[in-house]
C-alpha cells in the first residue's frame, strides 16, 4: 500500500522574469506546493537544501548560469553581541514583543503598506492588497507565528515579523516595520530579536533565507556571524570555502 501523503512531491519551475536583486540578471525558481499531513516535515527537508516558503509554497532558485542567492543562517547559540548589535538593542530597549497566532489585522496592514511605499515602492509587492496579505501570512500548512513589536508607553505597532517554526530553529518569512525613525534600526533589530529567543529556546539556528552578496538590498545578512551558507555540499562557514567530500 502506497501512503500518499508520503510520496515524492512533484516539482515545477517558473517562466523566466527579471531578477530582483542583481541588475541584468535573469531569474527562474523550481517550487511545489506544501499540503497534506506531511507539509511540515517536506517543508523543513526542503529548507535545509535550499528551499524557502511562500504561503503553501516551497521554492528555490533554479538561475541559468548564476547561482548568486545562498541560503543562509545564523549558529544563534554562538552569537554575541558586538558593539553596533549593542546599539541596537539600546535603541529598541522601550519596545515589547508579543508571539500572536497568524492572523491579520487591520493595524498590520496599513504598517505594511507605509512599509512598502517607503522603502520598496517599486518592488513586486508594493501593491498588495489587503487580500493578498491575508494570504501570505494565514495559508501556512506549517507551525507559523506573527511577532508583533510595540512601544511599551502607547502600543504603538513599530514592526511584524512573520516566522515559521521548525524543530532545529526559526526561519524568518518575512518583517516589516515603521521606517520613520531609522536610528532604530528596526530590520536588523527584528533578526536580533528572533536570534536570542532560537537561543532562549536552545534552538541552534536562525534562518535568514537568501543571501546575494553583491545586491545592496541583500548584503545586511552578511553582518550576523557566525554565518553559514548552504553550498553543493552541505552547510558550511560563510568565510570558509565549500567542503569537497
């Protein structure tokens, strides 16, 4: 008897689009849908060779000739605090955090748009509607959660970070944040944030997603250390050269 749940996902790639991140570039993703009882273990099998989730999706970048975007992840339990990381979180010392179930609401939304217009208005995603947000954050076929960050003396609703929940860590999907005080530094503050509960958790990484090191939008992930990128032959230091077996 064949369990159908368990057999072999099948895979699909993208039309060719231009590429995000590095100019002249075009990209391709090979992908497959996350569904049945089984959802949460492909999810993480494919996220330890590359894959990342959108909505009830898995992908990866499956680029002709380029292979620019690595995935990577923070080792949370060996991470220290250096002088900047510091700064940061003296910053952010008036703000409270709060793990919610993934459900939207109408205060996220209208912070992600502020978000989006400041910061990627002319990105794929600068339209998205209130629908369309309801969809990436609440068709999760995976333990998900929503960190909501507030101002402890108003509430004010200062950033989100929509992050999923695996059995080695956490995998940040995707924050966004108020950008009218950048001396917050809320988006690096946010990874630190979610770095020291996978340690409070005795969860040994952080996931970060795709790192292109060229791309000025990208290279922010390169300053968490100790940093490991997924090359042809597992994970690996970011500053070491890909292991040959």
């Amino acid at each position: 008897m064949t369990d159908q749940g368990l057999q072999f996902p099948k895979f699909y790639v993208t039309a060719p689009s231009p590429c995000p991140y590095l100019d002249g570039k075009i990209e391709r993703k090979v992908f497959t849908e996350l569904r049945g009882p089984d959802a949460a273990a492909l999810n993480e099998a494919l996220g330890r060779v590359g894959f990342r989730r959108s909505q009830s999706v898995v992908y990866r970048p499956a680029c002709e000739g380029c292979s620019e975007c690595v995935s990577v992840r923070v080792r949370a339990k060996e991470f220290r605090l250096g002088r900047s990381s510091r700064r940061v979180m003296k910053a952010n010392s008036d703000l409270k955090s709060e793990v919610r179930p993934p459900l939207v609401t109408e205060e996220q939304y209208g912070l992600l748009q502020a978000y989006l217009g400041a910061r990627h208005s002319d990105g794929t995603m600068a339209d998205m509607t209130a629908e369309e947000y309801c969809d990436m954050v609440e068709t999760s076929p995976v333990p998900t959660v929503l960190v909501e960050y507030r101002r402890a003396i108003d509430g004010r609703l200062m950033a989100v970070a929509l992050t999923d929940e695996l059995s080695d860590g956490l995998s940040m999907i995707y924050s966004f944040f108020d950008t009218a005080d950048a001396g917050r530094s809320l988006g690096t503050y946010i990874i630190l944030d979610h770095i020291e509960r996978a340690r409070h958790a005795n969860q040994p990484y952080v996931y970060l997603g795709y790192w292109v090191k060229d791309s000025p939008k990208m290279r922010y992930k390169g300053r968490f250390r100790p940093l490991e990128r997924l090359g042809q032959n597992g994970w690996f230091d970011v500053d070491a050269p890909d292991r040959v077996k």
